[in-house]
C-alpha cells in the first residue's frame, strides 16, 4: 500500500536563475522583454485613458456648478433630480458645496432632531 503524501512536507525544487516574487507567466526566461514599439499602442491607450478621465471630471465640476446655480436661482432639488443622474442625497452635498443655503423645511427637521 501506498503512503499518502503530505502536502507540507513537499520540498518544492525551482530553477536558481527563477525570481520567485513573480508568477511563472512573468518569469524572465520565459520571453524576451517587451520593446518600445510593442508597447506603444498600450502606451497612447494610457494617455487617451488619462485624458478622458481628466475630461470627466471637468464636466462633473461644470454640472456642480450648474446644479449650484439653478437652486440658488429657485429651482427645486426634485427638479434638478428628474435632469441629471444623481439622486437626492448627492444633490445636496453638491448644494452644500456651491454654498445653497439649506430649504426651509430642512433646517426645521434639523432644529426639531437637536431639540430632541
């Protein structure tokens, strides 16, 4: 009968030229490094990335802006929540950011739960 082996008591034997802070796919002797031409595509596709990135949040500080200047111009938060893709609560934070006094109502709730 065979004896089972112990999983633990397994030494493991590895190339010494191996650096085994990396995967197997990784290893050096496994390909040649990557050359400047190879990696350019990957490179722009970086770049272009950065850029849309950088662009989003321009236009997210643009819609901040917006939304900051039509409540202080009236409109009212359900108003702005039916327009853009942000719901209730991050409306607000974005009122409290472009300096919108808080609504009536909510300064009421607001006296009302610190008198409790």
């Amino acid at each position: 009968m065979r004896k089972a082996i112990n999983p633990l008591a397994v030494r493991i034997i590895r190339p010494a030229d191996m650096d085994v802070a990396r995967s197997m796919w990784q290893h050096a002797g496994m390909a040649p490094k990557a050359t400047d031409e190879q990696l350019e595509g990957i490179r722009r596709a970086v770049a272009r990335l950065k850029a849309a990135e950088e662009e989003l949040e321009a236009a997210r500080a643009y819609l901040a802006r917006q939304i900051g200047d039509a409540l202080k111009n009236g409109v009212r938060p359900v108003d702005v929540e039916d327009e853009v893709p942000y719901k209730r609560e991050h409306i607000r934070r974005i009122a409290r950011e472009q300096g919108v006094p808080p609504s009536r109502r909510q300064r009421e709730v607001a006296t009302t739960a610190a008198q409790d």
